[in-house]
C-alpha cells in the first residue's frame, strides 16, 4: 500500500486559547477508501467526511473505521461534479455540487437522495447553508468583486425567494486585456487567484474558507474583505463578531491597491465554536513576503493570541506535534488531517 494513502486526523478541543484535550484517529484505508493527496475533511457528529479529487469517503470518528463511500463522479442522473460535500445539519445529509444548477443528495450510508434544484442564472452560489424551510448559498466567485449580489434565499424546488446584496463597494469591471499577471497562491487555509492589471491594480478572489456556517443555529456570514461576522435573518444582516485590526486595518475600498499595503492585514478564515473564535490572517498578500498569522479569541476569558500559522499550535506538556486547524465542528472539535507516517504522539 502505497504511504500517500495512510492519513491520520488530529482532533483537538480547544476549550482553552493555547491547550486542549487531543485524539489521534488513524483513518483505515482499504482498497475501497484509497484516499488521494491533499484531502480535506468535514466533522460530524459521529463521522469524519474526507474528500479529495473525485472522492468522498465516511469514516467513524472514534475508532476511524471506513463506512461508505458517497457519490461518484460523472453524467449520470446521480453522479456530482465535483468531491466537495456540504453538510446539511437539518436533514443529516451531504450535498454536493451537480452542473450547471443543482445540488446531489446522499444520506450518511452513501444512499442518494435526489437533487435540488438551483436557480439560476446569473450563476449557482459556491457555497450554502441550510435552514429549516430555505437553502442559503453565498457568490464566490473569481468576478466577486464586480457583482452586486452576495447571498440568495431559495426552496428545494429551486424558487429564489430573496437576495441580499454585497456589502462591497462595487468595482469597474475589468476586461481579460487589462490583466498584466495572473497567479494562484495559497496562505493558510485559504487560496487566492490573484490578478493584476496593467494600471497596476489588483484582485484577490478567495476560496477554501468557510463564509457560510452555523453557530447554535444561527447562520453566520463573513465576506471577502470585511472585518465583521454577520448574522444573517431573512431581512437584514446583524453584525455579531468584529475584528478590530486598529492600523493594520485593510478596509474594502482599499481592496485593490497596490502601494502601501505591505502591513495590512486581511482577514480570511474564521471557525465559530462555544467557547472560542479560531481566525487567519495575512499580511501583504500583493506582496514578495506574506505572512500568516492564527488567532484565538477566548470567550470565557476575552483574550486573544497570536502566532505565525507555519509554527502550529504546540503543547509544551505533552510534546504533541504541531496543530494547525483544518476545520471544526458544530460540537467545538478542531482538527486536521496528515500523513500517518509524520504523526507523533509521547
């Protein structure tokens, strides 16, 4: 068996801003769950989701046990487009993305469920969130930066019933001409295409983080270059959580200079728990030497620390290796996965 197949996943609860109860769960790989490289995960209640590539694979989350294999790849009536599963916490059921306008439903033993319907156009979001009667799905898309639209509210028989619009200012559109350089880079959990222009501009479209999730039944909301976490309620957006970046503060109508940006910070990917607020943060993503950085907020006590993101989270107690978080769940539980050989525990 080849080793890019063996991974582990590293469970941490963080409970407190630098320490936390940690679990290694060796995921099994048989011939029927090979898991490629880069994969990424999803925690449930009982499961590990991995996907990657054209794959999705179930394991159990106490013993890592293989349980299923959901959905394939393909043009058949039940096959999605692509291996990269939302979970809907009101039905139990993984979802995932079907061309050009639809959504494929698998149940938690690989069943599939039917599809739902999308409305579109002027497009399909890239990412949603479930409610007990609507679907919520965020614009993602590399042209973000240019659409007035940021979330839509539709039914499972694919009727929008409402949207909502970006809270970006809206920006001349650009035209494939004017783009001087284009490249893909990845800080942190999160990915950039970045594009500059000729007028020497630039435009960051990000992906890889979450901009829709729950909180104790509320649906949250961050967008691209904004510092505050919304609620979202079927008439407004509430802000909720605010990051206040003081000088190195990258507000949105700065978004696409290119002079003087060397130390503000942008902030991408937050995981909302009980008792914390993991964040990532960059500096100087048009620049030579971005930096990454990780944040915990402790809710119980109202402080904050900091480190670089390449360091990890480490436990001087237990000589646990460095943790970098992938994902959380709705429970508190932090984790990422790894190759099984580079695995330590004392």
């Amino acid at each position: 068996m080849k080793k890019s197949w063996l991974y582990a996943v590293c469970l941490v609860c963080l409970a407190a801003a630098c320490s936390g109860t940690k679990q290694s769960v060796t995921l099994e790989t048989t011939d029927s769950c090979l898991i490629g490289r880069n994969p990424y995960i999803l925690l449930l209640d009982k499961h590990i989701v991995v996907f990657s590539n054209k794959s999705c694979y179930l394991f159990d989350k106490m013993n890592g046990k293989f349980v299923c294999e959901v959905g394939h790849g393909g043009d058949d009536p039940e096959a999605y487009s692509y291996a990269q599963p939302t979970y809907n916490d009101v039905d139990k059921t993984l979802c995932f993305k079907r061309e050009l306008n639809g959504l494929q439903k698998y149940d938690l033993q690989g069943n599939y469920l039917g599809k739902l319907v999308i409305p579109t156009p002027p497009a399909a979001p890239n990412d949603y969130v479930f409610t007990d009667s609507l679907i919520i799905g965020y614009y993602n898309n590399v042209a973000q930066q240019y659409n007035v639209r940021a979330l839509m509210f539709f039914n499972a028989e694919g009727t929008q019933i409402d949207t909502v619009p970006s809270l970006l200012p809206v920006l001349p559109e650009k035209q494939l001409n004017d783009i001087a350089e284009i490249s893909v880079r990845r800080f942190g959990l999160a990915g950039f295409f970045l594009s500059k222009f000729s007028d020497g501009s630039y435009s960051a479209g990000i992906r890889g983080i979450p901009f829709l999730w729950k909180n104790k039944g509320k649906v949250r909301f961050k967008e691209s270059f904004n510092d505050t976490v919304y609620t979202v309620e079927r008439e407004r957006l509430v802000p909720a959580i605010a990051f206040s970046t003081g000088k190195w503060h990258w507000g949105a109508d700065a978004r696409t200079d290119s002079k003087d940006n060397e130390n503000r910070l942008l902030m991408t990917a937050v995981f909302e728990t009980d008792y914390t607020i993991f964040f990532q943060c960059t500096r100087e993503i048009y620049g030579g030497k971005p930096d990454t950085f990780n944040g915990i907020y402790n809710r119980q006590t109202g402080t904050t620390r900091m480190y670089a993101e390449k360091e990890g989270i480490t436990d001087d107690l237990t000589n646990f290796m460095p943790f970098h978080p992938k994902t959380c769940s709705a429970r508190g539980g932090y984790a990422m996965i790894v190759g099984a050989d580079v695995v330590v525990i004392t």
